[in-house]
C-alpha cells in the first residue's frame, strides 16, 4: 500500500519511507528495518526522518529496548476509498489496452 496521494510530491526517499511505514503500519518499523526497505544510505534515510517528524508525517514510540515509527493517521489510506482518482486500477488498464 503506498502513502495517500497528496504526500507523494515529497522527495523520493521520504516518499520510500511513508510507503514502506504505511504496509508496516499495525506494527510499526526501526531505523534498521527501514534501512533495509529504503535505498539510500543512513545518512539520508536520517534527514528524511527529521523532515517527516517535523512535518508531522510520522511517530516514534518506544517500546522495551527499541523505537518504533509509524505514519501518522492522515498519510494512511483509507481502504474504503479504493483507487485514487487519476490512478487506474491493473484491471481497468487491462481492458483499455485490449479494447473491452
């Protein structure tokens, strides 16, 4: 599941974290877990974090001996919306392209 369309003009890897935060989102991701779903190196992937926090696009809770982020409410989808409008789903594509 990706992040709600208005918060994927952001740069590419705040884009990857809320994507990768969003499909994570009952659980909640580390630093290292989203370093392994994000390209970029800990450095950028550190920047990211901040610019999202800041913006208010994630949280941070700490449970036992490590910290888990998690999107915020208003970046998830709701799943009762289905597809964005403008986003054509792979079926609607389907039939286009073969003319049904």
């Amino acid at each position: 599941m990706q992040a709600k369309r208005e918060f994927r003009s952001r740069d590419d890897t705040e884009v990857a974290v809320l994507d990768a935060l969003v499909d994570r989102r009952g659980e909640g991701m580390t630093v290292f877990e989203l370093r392994s779903r994000v390209d970029t190196d800990i450095d950028g992937l550190e920047d990211a974090l901040a610019d999202l926090k800041r913006d208010g696009l994630i949280d941070a809770e700490s449970r036992e001996d490590r910290t888990l982020i998690k999107p915020a409410d208003r970046v998830v989808p709701d799943p009762a919306e289905g597809v964005d409008e403008g986003e054509q789903s792979f079926v609607g594509w389907l039939r286009e392209q073969i003319g049904l």
